[in-house]
C-alpha cells in the first residue's frame, strides 16, 4: 500500500472512531484539551498581533508621527485583549463545526490546499464580524450609537478590510497543521515536528 493510501485510510479510521457510536471521552479530558486548544491559539495571535503592533510603531517613529499620546505598553495590552477574545471566538465556531459541513466536508476528500483556504477564509469573514460586533457593544455600552462606531471600527472600511486579510493570512499556517495532523495522526505529526517516539 502506497503512503497516500495508508494515510487516508489513516484518516479515515481517526474519522470513523471520533463517529456517533464511539466512546466519549470523560469530561475532564475534554476541558484540558479545549484549555490546551484555547491557550496555543490565544498565544499564537499574541505573537501575530505582537509582530504587527511592533512593526507598526516602528514605521510611526521613523515617520517621527505620534501615536494618538498612548505608550507602546497601551497597543500591546489592546493586542492581548484582542487574541484572547478571539481564540475565544474560535472555539466556539470550532465547537459549531464551521466549514465542516457539507461543502467543508467534500474538499476534505481533495487536495489539503483547498480545504486550508477555504477554511481560512471563512473563519476569517467569521472572526472579523465577531471583531465588529464585539466593537460596536463596547461602543453601545460607553453610549454611542451603533451609526458612530461602525466608521471607527479597525480605522474605517480600510483599515476593516485589512483585518480582515490579516486574519486570513494569519489563519493559513493554523489550518495547515490542523489538516495535516488530521491526515498523518496527532502523534505521527508530533513525531515529525518534535522527533518524540510514535507509540506502536
């Protein structure tokens, strides 16, 4: 049998144990693995919004521009803030089985490639309207209207428009690895990445 082969029945066999009559797991497994989930995605948009923070700052002081009177430590406290809300968001969309379905579900029997971008794009689209919602309340909730917050929202449609892109370009290397464990195993993958033994 050829590797392509043995990996998808590999994937087909992980599939067909996580199915309706398979055993749950006890409770206190799952909420680890969702608090381990939640925490590695949480840090790996710090380190995005962390790089794009830093790499913002540094181009307002080589312009010699201010930076609306606030210290770095304000735009970093802001990007935490913000990764932590929306790993938040992420689970939960995960725990919907977005782009799971249906379609999801057809370009998971194809190329990973198509699946990936498929799937970054969608839970990006997602995320940048929890983002938006989740500004516009804070808004509400400090008492403006919902007609003087959407213009300032990410810095206006542009600024919008490229968070929105961020987030996708942010997401490709997340669903990567999230398709390629799927494909190889959790503990082939980690085999590969970290040269840990592959229990037999």
């Amino acid at each position: 049998m050829s590797d392509a082969a043995a990996s998808h029945t590999t994937s087909q066999s992980a599939s067909a144990q996580k199915g309706p009559g398979a055993p749950k797991r006890p409770l206190a497994h799952r909420v680890v693995d969702e608090a381990r989930r939640y925490l590695a995605f949480a840090a790996y948009l710090v380190v995005v919004f962390g790089t794009l923070i830093l790499f913002s700052l540094n181009i307002y002081t080589r312009l010699d521009q201010e930076t609306q009177h606030y210290s770095s430590y304000h735009f970093y406290a802001l990007g935490l803030i913000n990764a932590l809300v929306l790993a938040k968001f992420m689970l939960v969309i995960e725990a919907t089985r977005l782009g799971s379905l249906s379609f999801g579900r057809r370009l998971q029997q194809g190329p990973l490639v198509y699946e990936i971008l498929y799937r970054a794009v969608l839970f990006a689209a997602v995320l940048t309207a929890a983002y938006v919602s989740e500004e516009v309340l804070v808004g509400v909730w400090h008492g403006r209207s919902v007609g003087e917050v959407l213009p300032d929202v990410a810095g206006g449609p542009r600024g919008l428009v490229t968070f929105a892109w961020v987030m996708v370009v942010a997401l490709i290397p997340y669903f990567s690895l999230r398709a390629i464990e799927r494909a190889l195993g959790e503990a082939k993958l980690r085999a590969l990445l970290l040269g840990t033994p592959v229990e037999t």
